[in-house]
C-alpha cells in the first residue's frame, strides 16, 4: 500500500490518498506566523495502516520548511508529536497543546 499525500491548499488541508482514494486529511489554518491543526480524519477502512502518521509527519515537515510554529489542537498531532520529539521544537510557545 502506497500512501501519497498532497497539499490541498484550496481546501486548506493535507489529502492522503491509497490508490486514488481519499484516505485520510488533516485540516489547517495557516497564517504568516503560525500553522494550526485543528482536525485529522482517517477513513475507517484505512485506519491502523499509516494514514495518520504519514499526514502527521507531511504537515509538520510542511510548517519546518516553512520556518512557522504548530498549535496542534487536533489531539492526533500533538501525540504524533510527542511520539516523535524531532518535532517537538515546532511546537508554538505556549507547548499545553503537546504536554502530557
């Protein structure tokens, strides 16, 4: 299985994609000095297969090449987050979103 996620910039969110289907996105509110992630969807017949992770890891990498800090309000990214602390320096000043 082949995940392939794109920027939908028009509809303000990463689409992950399995053979052309839509298995997932993750939604967000980008401005000139701080990206937001409010919610993150994967598709019941995705789920457990990487979908998550891998919209997880393009949208963060997206804000660091971006030089912009995260408020990750979807409770999926902030404990993808934590789970993989190379991101934790992406998190916006306030840090509640990524705490325990």
């Amino acid at each position: 299985m082949t995940i392939e996620v794109t920027d939908a910039a028009d509809r303000h969110r990463f689409e992950a994609t399995v053979d052309g289907e839509i298995a997932g996105f993750a939604e967000y509110i980008r401005s000139a000095n701080l990206v937001v992630y409010p919610h993150t969807v994967v598709e019941p017949a995705f789920e457990g297969r990487g979908v998550g992770g891998a919209l997880a890891r393009a949208a963060l990498e997206d804000a660091k090449g971006r030089g912009l800090p995260v408020l990750a309000i979807c409770p999926f990214i902030a404990a993808w987050m934590r789970k993989h602390p190379e991101f934790l320096d992406l998190a916006y000043q306030n840090r509640s979103s990524v705490s325990d």
